[in-house]
C-alpha cells in the first residue's frame, strides 16, 4: 500500500538498527519514553522493541487519553447517560474503560443509550436526526481531536441545535509531561514526542524540556520507521551531548503548529484551574471546559453531575511506573488486586499499558521470543 | 526465587484456574468470540451441561450411531444490515451451519431452521431471506427439512433472526480437532481474510467509507471433501468467522499447548480490507470471514493440501501462512512485515476501533 509500506520496509529498519546500536555507549543504559499511546500501539503493532539493543529500555508515557481518564468523570459520564432521553456519543476506545461501577459497556448492557462515532460531526448527525432526544459527546483527547470538537460544537451554535452538547474532558500534553519531569526520582533520558498532538501545537512549546529539565525530545511519526528513526536521533543528541527539540515527523509537523486547530480551540475551550489524572493524580491547567459563551452546549452545565471524586486506590503506584521509577511486577498490586480484568490503575486499563503488557506476557520479556531476524 | 519471578509464578496459577464469570449482565462482549464469550460458555454452558462431546467444545459433536459416525451443530443468526454486499442473513445461517459441519470433517444432509420474527417485519425481505437460503442449500447439497417460525412484539427484536440446526456424516477415516496439532505441522488459509466482516461494517453507513468489497459467504464443503480425499495428514479444520483467523489459532495453541508462529506478509488480506483496517486500527486478523478454511496439516502434506485448496474455486489464493512450533505453548507470535515479532492474544471483545 503507497505511503504506508515505505515507512514499514525491514532492509531499511535493518540500517536504522545498526546505527542505533553503534550510538549506543558502551554499558550505558538508555530509558527513553514515548509519551503517546499512538507510539505504544505501533511499537507493539510491528514488533519495534526486537530492533532495540537491550541497553535501551522503552517507557510507555501517559499519552493514552482513555487510560488517564479517572473513575469519577467516567462514573459522571454514566449518570448522563442514564438521564431520560439522553443518547451518549462517544469514540469505541472509552467503552471498556472502568468507572467505580463499570464501563460504558456495562452501562449499555444495563439500558442506557451509548453509541459509538468516529467523529464527534457524527455524533452532531444524530442530534439532527433525533430532534426529541439530547444528544451529548464524550469529548475526550489530548490537543488532537480537541479541534474537531471545537469545530463541532460551533456548527452546533451556527445550526441552532439545541439538543447537543458535549462533556467536555480533553486534556493537554505539557502539563502532564511537566508532572513526570518534576518527579525527583525520574529516571528518563529522553522522549518521543507525540507526533499528532505536534500537528496542532507544533514543536515550540516543547522548549521547556530541555532548557529547564536538560532532556532532549524528538517530535515522531507512527509508522514503524519513523519510531526508530526518532530513537536513533535522541541516542545521537546524547551521543554529541546536544539537547534540543527535533522533528523528525516534518511530513506532517510544521515546526509553529495549526495556528486555525488552535484558534477553534481557544475560541470554544478555556484551561481549567485543575484536572485529576488517573494515576498520576490533580495536574494544575492540565484540561480543557467549554467557555461560558457556549454554557448552552456543557454537558457539565445543563447535567446535575454527582462529579464524586473516586481515589485511585492508595497502593496503586501507576505514577511510579509511568516515571520509570519502578517495573509493573514492583508495584504493591500488581498480579493481586490489579489485573487486566480488574485494572485498578491507568497502566492496566489499555491492553498497551505497561501492565497489562508485562502482565499477558511478562514472562517472554527477558528473552527473545524468537530468533531475531534483524540480526 | 526473585520477587519478578514470584510474581510471575502467582499470574501463571491464576490463568490456570477456572474462569470465573464475574459479570452480573449479559454484554456486547460476550458475543464477541474472544476472552468475554469463552468465560460465558465455559463458566456457564459447559459447567451446566458438561459431558464428553460437549467437553472439547469443538465446532460440531462427532459421535456414532448405528455404525455410522454423525455430525451435529447449531448456530443463531443476527446480522444488521440484513442484507450487504454479496449475500445476506439467509446466506449466512445456510453456510454457516454447513462450514460447522464441513470442518468436522462432516457431509452435510440435512438443516433445520428456527425463525424469530419481530412485528411489522416486511414480508418481501423474509421471501428474500428465505429465497437466499433456499439457494444457499441448493448450492451446499443440503435440504432444509425442518423448522418453527415465532413472531415478537416490536422493537423486542431486530426484523429476523435465524437458527439453523444441521447433521452431517463423517465418511473420512480422519479424526481432526485442535488438540491433534503438532510442532512442525503447517497452518494455511484459503483465501483473504476479513472480507465478511468490513464489507458489513462499510454496509452499516456509519464510516462514510465505500470500497469494493463483497462478503466471502459461502459453504466450504467441496473444499474440504477436495482436501481430505487429496490428503491423509489432516489435523485440525476451522472456518474463521467472529473473531477472526487470530482467534482460531489461540484456541489451535491453547487446544494443542504449542506455539504457532505467523508470517504477516504471507496472510492474504485484500488491499480495500487493508485499507479499512489501517483506517479504523483494527487487525484484519481478527476480522471476521464467513468462508475461510484455516487448516492445520502436517508439513510433509503442506504443498499437496495447498494445491488441493487451490484446485477449488473458493481456494484459488490459498496461502501457507504460518508454523506450528514446540512454544511457547499456549500462544499465537506474529513476525510482522516490518520484521519485528508480536503476540496475537485473545481480545476481550469485539474488536474497538482506536482513537489515540
């Protein structure tokens, strides 16, 4: 398939790896995090880690936004949709995700009315459609999809659609990259940066990073090439001791962002004060709310919401995990009361957490699975 | 030991139990084929009817009668839409009972057919249904010879389902099944796989995406009385249908406790499938087919098996898509085209397209 298979072709990920192994210092350990889940998902999709040597060890950050989603807006999001009339619109990945008593799924088996989109304008064609229901969307995302919820909340306005509206729970990068850099015991050398978020913000605001927390951070695509490619650019900033913002995903990333994607989500969207993140707890100006002028289309307005704050369990160490701090098998939990069937934490939520990962298979981890065939 | 490993032991006695069916409602989950269904129909079924031929819980029970050895299966029908491209519900609850059969190594004879109506159902869509499966018999070589019609109030049911019962005569001196497979045995499939399952979900609207694309609906029993005649070392026939050629294969691993080891460039998937799948994050290994034989054949047969597969219509892009090996047993590894490896699991339930 053209523009796919390029970007997948072993001879050239072969070349990659050799030029990986030979900027890798001699008995230096690397721990690098790709901070999306994006990336989580096609390292595990192609089989990326079998390209690594094993000085270099992969962190998978806390970029999934239905595995940070905390207990108490999903719980929210469920009383929503049990209200009379109400149809909940929301993307296939938040279905499984665990409220204090159940998921979506559970929700729907128990009767309410929870459909699945692909776009949140689908979810705005089924307001139209059924005029004498309310119509609300399970926003959620980092700066990624925030755009066309913007966008179609707008729509909405201009239409006049009184039955929609949004619950609004898009979250943003930076602060939470910022929470794992304050971490005093962080372990990590570098990051990967999330490549479809960059599409929207461009690579400024990642600055910080390494002026203040002397870290270098690549900007990455999601095909496979375009993950090793990015690794090999962080191993060779630490290499000539450089530590700065790259792109390595130009394609699609222009270095000073969407500036239309930001203005639709400023002109709809403010920062709130404070958002809780599982795992990694309250994160100050780390989500986003519908604006005031757009109160008629709040799902957190026009809803009573029992908004109950349900802790993350004390012994769930899933912020320790995501530093690199401790290994999924060291947490308190882990194997007991956390387990993918039961997920207590964000890294057991999604089959690509790191938990739930070590948990299936674990055991493989130390050894090759097979023979390498990058050999 | 080290604490890792005390972990790691403490997960392994914990797989190894019984599972246990938590859930107090019945979700879209447990119709899904994957983890969600095994737990209902071995924590629930197999426990309240448990009995040697159910025990294996193979596609169809194998047992004799009178000197003969018989085939006997059921399935129920829901599809929405109806009707799609290259078939529709009739064809489906003919083919899908006769496969059940067919990969028990079974001719099939005969079908009954149960119809669950909803009121207000429009009576030229069940003449079609009807006419199709009418068709669908003619072409398999079976007679429908039985059935019962029951209406439901509406909105208590999605226009009609069938269920469709079917018994089938074991004429090969085979015994096929899962826990036959060995290390070293080859796995092949015969034909693209995944065809069924994204032409219904272009079918539904919902994507605003349109390709050309037909379901792969068919009975594939000339297919399997071409390769049993054609080859003595059979072991194992499935149609891959809910859940894929990824789930066929967990249970093959699972059944057998050996590894079985997948090239991803030798699985035939069309590029319209391709497409839709990368599109959508979805892995057209676990998409659904409803006329794919996937086949497990001991290696010194594999070239006679595929040139049978390829000698039939419906098996023309046969491929050798994979290997049976010693371990790790109990799991599926996929060397993917970009050269790396991963494990193909059971998923929970349906496959969710992905958004982050």
């Amino acid at each position: 398939m053209r523009f796919v298979d390029e970007f997948r072709d072993p001879a050239r990920a072969r070349a990659v790896a050799r030029e990986i192994a030979a900027l890798c210092a001699p008995g230096r350990q690397y721990k690098l995090m790709e901070v999306c889940g994006g990336h989580t998902h096609t390292i595990y999709k192609h089989g990326i880690e079998d390209y690594l040597p094993a000085a270099i060890t992969l962190v998978h950050g806390p970029g999934c936004p239905v595995c940070v989603m905390p207990m108490g807006r999903v719980d929210d999001a469920i009383h929503i949709a049990a209200q009379p009339g109400v149809i909940l619109a929301c993307f296939g990945d938040m279905m499984r995700v665990p409220g204090s008593r159940g998921s979506f799924l559970d929700a729907k088996a128990r009767g309410a009315d929870i459909r699945m989109v692909y776009s949140p304008l689908d979810a705005l064609k089924i307001a139209r459609t059924h005029v004498d229901r309310r119509v609300v969307f399970m926003a959620i995302g980092f700066e990624t999809t925030a755009p066309a919820t913007a966008l179609t909340v707008l729509r909405a306005a201009e239409e006049g659609l009184g039955n929609f509206s949004i619950f609004c729970n898009h979250v943003t990068i930076l602060p939470a990259i910022k929470a794992i850099l304050d971490s005093p015991d962080l372990r990590l050398d570098g990051f990967l940066g999330p490549g479809h978020v960059s599409t929207v913000i461009g690579c400024l605001p990642y600055g910080f990073i390494p002026r203040d927390f002397g870290k270098p951070l690549v900007v990455a695509g999601f095909e496979p090439l375009d993950v090793l490619h990015a690794v090999a650019m962080l191993l060779r900033q630490l290499a000539e001791g450089r530590c700065e913002v790259e792109n390595q995903y130009g394609r699609a990333v222009p270095w000073e962002g969407n500036e239309r994607a930001v203005a639709a989500i400023t002109r709809v969207m403010e920062l709130r004060p404070h958002f809780e993140w599982r795992g990694l707890g309250f994160i100050a100006h780390s989500a986003l709310r519908v604006r005031g002028e757009f109160a008629a289309f709040d799902a957190e307005r026009i809803f009573e919401l029992p908004g109950v704050r349900v802790a993350d369990p004390k012994a769930c160490q899933c912020g320790e995990v995501l530093k690199g701090v401790l290994k999924p098998w060291e947490c308190k939990v882990f194997g007991t009361a956390c387990t993918p069937e039961t997920p207590i934490g964000t890294c057991m939520v999604s089959s690509e957490g790191a938990c739930a990962a070590y948990y299936n298979y674990g055991r493989f981890q130390r050894r090759r699975l097979l023979e390498p065939s990058p050999a | 030991m080290s604490g890792e490993q005390q972990v790691l032991e403490r997960i392994e006695r914990a797989r190894r139990r019984q599972p246990r069916l938590r859930d107090e409602h019945i979700t879209m989950a447990h119709g899904a084929g994957g983890k969600a269904t095994r737990t209902l129909v071995e924590a629930l079924f197999l426990d309240a009817f448990r009995n040697p031929l159910l025990a294996p819980l193979e596609d169809q029970a194998v047992f004799s009668v009178g000197g003969q050895r018989l085939a006997l299966t059921t399935d129920a029908f829901v599809v929405s839409p109806l009707f799609f491209p290259g078939g529709c519900l009739g064809d489906l609850a003919v083919n899908g009972t006769v496969n059940d059969l067919a990969v028990g190594g079974a001719r099939p004879l005969y079908l009954s057919a149960a119809f669950v109506l909803e009121e207000g159902f429009a009576v030229a869509d069940l003449r079609r249904i009807a006419d199709a499966m009418a068709a669908a018999a003619r072409a398999a070589g079976v007679s429908i010879v039985t059935g019962d019609t029951k209406v439901v109030q509406r909105d208590k049911g999605d226009g009609c389902y069938v269920t469709t019962a079917g018994v089938g005569l074991v004429e090969h001196d085979v015994t096929l099944g899962a826990a036959t497979v060995r290390p070293g045995d080859a796995v092949l499939v015969s034909g693209p796989i995944g065809d069924h399952g994204i032409t219904i979900l272009l079918a539904r609207g919902d994507l605003d995406l349109a390709a050309e694309l037909a379901s792969d609906t068919a009975a594939l029993w000339p297919l399997v009385a071409g390769l049993l005649d054609a080859v003595p070392g059979v072991r194992c026939l499935r149609d891959a249908t809910r859940g894929g050629v990824a789930t066929i294969l967990n249970e093959v691993a699972a059944a057998a406790q050996v590894g079985v080891v997948v090239d991803e460039a030798a699985v035939p998937v069309r590029t319209e499938v391709r497409g839709a799948c990368e599109l959508l994050g979805l892995d057209p290994l676990y998409v659904a087919c409803e006329g794919r034989l996937v086949t497990v054949v001991d290696a010194a047969a594999a070239d006679a098996a595929l040139a049978a597969l390829a000698a039939h219509p419906l098996g023309r892009d046969a491929a050798r898509i994979g290997t049976v090996e010693a371990g790790p047993a109990g799991l599926v590894l996929l060397r993917t085209r970009f050269g790396g490896t991963r494990i193909v699991d059971l998923l929970v339930g349906d496959p969710l397209p992905r958004i982050c």
